[in-house]
C-alpha cells in the first residue's frame, strides 16, 4: 500500500479508478477498509480515495499525543491532496471522519466540491461527559489493549448491523480487533476529546458555500440533534435519513448509502 509523510508520520492510502476525485476519511472504530463497498461502487465513475488515519496501521502510530488533534487530522487529509495532486475534491467521511470532512470545508472552502457528512457530531449533546469517556477509555485502552473496549461493537447504534448482517458486523469485529490500542488511546485523547462540538461552528458553517449532504441513521441517538442542526445550519444542506439504522451506515445500508451519495454527487456536477 502506498503511503507519504507528513512531518515524518507515514499515512497509507488507497486510489481506485479514474475522474473526479471522491476521498472518504475513516471512523474511529474503522480502518480504510470500512470503506470497501464504497470503492467498489464509487470506482467506476470516480477517481476515489481512501486512507488510514495516523495511529491507524497501516499508517504510523505517533507515540506522542502532542501529534494527534483535529486539526491535524484536516492537516493530514490536506497533505494528502497534495499530494496525490488533487486541488479539489468531493470529501466525505462517517463520524470522526464525517466531523474531519466539515472541518476540511471550513477550513479549505477552496479545495472541497463538495461534502458527505455522515454519523458526525457524537458527544455534542453533552461535551463534558463525552470528554471524560474519551480520557477514560484511553486509560482503558493503554493498560488493557483492545480487548479494553469488548463491550464497544455491542452499544444500541451498533447493533442494527449485527441484526441486519451478522457476517459484516463479524468483519467489523475482526477489523476493530486489529487496531493498536495506542493507536486508538492517543486518538481517543487527541482528537475525540478536543474537538469542539458541531454547534460551536455555528457562525462559519452559515457561511459554508459548497454543496453538503449529511447522512443519519434514525437510531443513531446521539448524532440526530447535531445532524438536524447541521441541515439547519448550512445554506446548501440536504439530509437523508435512513430507517431503522444506527451508526455505521455504509456498512449497515451500504445500497442506500451508495445510491443516496451518488444522487447527491450527479446533482452537485
């Protein structure tokens, strides 16, 4: 898998197909390949790519956690870019990668056509708790290892997969059991807990030019209020709510998810 540097920390990528650029930034709990079915679909009309997070393997696990923040998660996303050449592109991402996305438009208006925010916003309800969690389980994970945070795929917006699709709830199992446990610490400390809350972005996401589509599921508790917030908010928002689902809708509603982007990208171009 290829990868580049920023700063001296390797993150690895993926490209697949060819035309305009479609980049999709990862969850907490997934990896670059939670997006699979994505680049299956996406890769025929579009040049798209994925990549791992920094702590995430195949990417580099900064064992500092002065090197992990969200902004330097939209730095890393920006480098990438420029990496790969690209000086605009559709950006989407599923919660922590949703929120990265949004923050990427904020910050570089200029260089996203457009953004699929979907699952974004957790813990902006109550920013407080949701920090102490994010400190809490960084502990967790630091003297237990993964294994720390066994009860984490059986939480009520995770079980809609397990009850849809035993088989790909078992590869989101396998896949999250191979994380670094630093890795997810550190990000965990660096990134979850000091993002601000969705609603603080209140003043410059009424002026956010670009085209957003914002993706729920319906029992995905604690990211409805923000979501509903967010197509409140932004000028160009519109909002797809997909039933009975929780919070890892690619996996869950991956036609739906599919079909529902790709209508929104054809009405953006």
């Amino acid at each position: 898998m290829p990868e580049f540097s920023v700063d001296g920390v390797g993150i690895a990528y993926e490209e697949t197909g060819a035309g305009f650029p479609l980049i999709w930034a990862h969850e907490y709990a997934g990896s670059i390949d939670s997006w699979r079915s994505q680049v299956h679909y996406f890769s025929r009309r579009y040049r798209v790519v994925t990549y791992a997070a920094r702590g995430y393997p195949p990417s580099d696990v900064p064992e500092d956690v002065a090197r992990y923040s969200p902004e330097q998660a939209v730095d890393d996303l920006y480098q990438l870019m420029r990496h790969l050449g690209i000086s605009s592109a559709h950006l989407g991402g599923l919660s922590m990668g949703g929120g990265t996305a949004l923050r990427f438009g904020l910050t570089h208006p200029e260089m996203a056509r457009s953004l699929i925010v979907a699952s974004a916003g957790s813990g902006s309800d109550y920013p407080g708790r949701f920090r102490e969690d994010q400190a809490t389980r960084s502990e967790w994970l630091l003297r237990e290892g993964v294994e720390a945070l066994r009860t984490y795929p059986w939480g009520p917006t995770r079980l809609t997969l397990l009850r849809k699709d035993p088989s790909g709830w078992q590869e989101f199992i396998d896949q999250f059991q191979q994380h670094s446990p630093l890795g997810l610490a550190l990000t965990s400390r660096g990134v979850q807990a000091r993002r601000l809350p969705l609603y603080d972005y209140e003043p410059d996401l009424r002026k956010l030019a670009m085209p957003v589509l914002i993706l729920l599921g319906d029992e995905d508790e604690p990211c409805i209020n923000v979501g509903l917030f967010l197509k409140k908010t932004i000028p160009q928002a519109g909002l797809a709510m997909f039933p009975r689902s929780g919070h890892a809708i690619n996996l869950e509603e991956s036609d739906l998810f599919n079909r529902s982007v790709l209508d929104f990208l054809t009405s953006v171009q």
